[in-house]
C-alpha cells in the first residue's frame, strides 16, 4: 500500500510538471501571434481604437494593423511602428497613440531564402505555398530587397457613426505606386481555421528603405529579394471590452468581403 502511495505521489508530479512544461512551450512569447481587436469586428466598422501602441509592443517588433478611425494603414518593424495616410505620408508614430485592430510577433527567421527572379504577387504568393508545406500553421513573413513595381493603398479616416462597414468605403480609397524601389514587405500567411478573429490567407504592407512611402500591398513585381519565414506554434487574441463590440454581430459570414478589401476591388 505503501508503496502504491508512493507511485501515485510520483507519477502525479510528473504529470504536473509535464503539463507545465508544455504549457509553458505553447505560450513561449517569442513563437506567439498577438491579435488586439478581432479582424472581422474591424471590417465591419469598428474603428475606434482601444489598444494602445505602447502595450503592443509588449507582444511583438514586427507586424501590421490599422491606426485609429481607420486613418491610412500601419506597419511595425524592428520595433517601429509606422503609418502612412491616404495622402501617402508616412512617418513613425510615438507611443501614445491607440489602435483598433493589430498582429505583431517578435520575428525570429527560421528560414532565408535570396530570389532575383521577378515575379507578380500571385505568382509570389504560389512560391511561398510550395515552400510553407503546413496549411494549417501561422507564418510571419519579411520580404526585403528592391521591387521593380509596387502599388499601395491606404483609406482616409472615418468621420461620423454609424461607420460604414469597410468594404463599403472602397471607393474612397487611395493607390500609390512606385517603381524601381527599395523597402521591406510586412506580412503573414494566417490559416483558415483563424478566419474571423484575424484575416486568414496572405496579407502584406509595405515601407519603403526611406521610410516615406508605405500602405498595404495591392500589386507587386520583385527584383532582387530575401525573404525570410519565422514558424509561429501560438496565437493570442486580445478582445476589446466596449460597449460597440458587445453589440456586434459577429455571425455575420464577411469572407467575400475580407477578399474585396484585400484585393482593393469595389466589386
């Protein structure tokens, strides 16, 4: 009996610690997706801000999101967060400020790989499928180097309630194209059982090497690239506490719209 006692007290504390131990892997910050806001709240109008800058960076130096009422689009790298506004300026923002929907990781690559082939975002995108094999896993992706032509946009900001939802405020939107330049791409490959609290599929913003232009990638032919996957095991999502999105209707299906807004398309 005593024995059996014994046994029971040791294999209890080795299951404890085996579930510590892989609680704590599964947490591990640096391998983490943290969402503020919830992607399918904001496509449907909700663009006040609730989180601020200053705490997002608390979760991670690289990712991307919107600024608060939806003014122009937002990137973050290397610790930076930078927004560009539909009159296409672009400039690091302070701390102080708020957003009301955000992804952020702390990158660490796990994988380089240098191109000069030049190919279009779809044929972009079908190279980065033949080498991320996993299609229900999330990768954060850093795409460097020179880009033969780019084209952005970003949105003006909201005015008045009731919001229209965003698909709806496509055609104020503004496009900005570059050509023969320098600058980083910002972006993730999101799986599809995430759709809802964030965008799944790919989704890419752009800041130039002089840190002037920027906005969220509409088209795109590279030159000469790097690009760099950092496999991430984890996500987190940190919902806002208002009273606007304790109202919404979050089962409301808004795939088609998520891809009219991804793609800049009114129709």
């Amino acid at each position: 009996m005593f024995r059996t006692k014994i046994c029971v007290v040791l294999l209890s504390i080795f299951l404890i610690s085996s579930v510590k131990s892989q609680t704590n892997q599964s947490i591990n910050p640096t391998n983490n997706l943290y969402t503020a806001g919830h992607a399918s709240a904001f496509i449907g109008g909700l663009y006040n801000a609730f989180y601020s800058y200053k705490t997002l960076k608390l979760h991670g130096n690289f990712g991307l999101g919107a600024p608060d009422l939806l003014d122009g689009e937002l990137l973050i790298l290397d610790g930076k967060i930078y927004q560009t506004q539909a009159s296409g300026k672009t400039f690091e923002i302070n701390d102080n400020h708020l957003t009301p929907f955000a992804v952020v990781n702390f990158f660490n690559a796990d994988q380089t790989i240098k191109t000069t082939r030049s190919v279009s975002k779809e044929r972009l995108y079908s190279y980065l499928d033949s080498i991320l094999p996993n299609q229900n896993a999330i990768y954060a992706i850093h795409i460097k180097g020179t880009f033969k032509n780019i084209k952005t946009r970003a949105f003006p900001p909201v005015k008045e309630k009731p919001y229209l939802p965003l698909a709806e405020m496509l055609p104020l939107q503004q496009f900005f194209t570059f050509k023969n330049i320098e600058g980083d791409l910002v972006g993730y490959r999101i799986p599809a059982h995430m759709e809802g609290p964030n965008i799944s599929g790919y989704h890419f913003h752009f800041l130039s090497a002089d840190k002037k232009s920027g906005g969220h990638i509409i088209e795109l032919l590279t030159d000469v690239i790097s690009i760099e996957i950092d496999l991430l095991n984890s996500f987190t999502v940190a919902l806002p506490q208002t009273k606007d999105f304790a109202a919404f209707d979050l089962k409301k299906d808004r795939s088609e719209e998520i891809k009219r807004v991804e793609n800049g398309k009114k129709n």
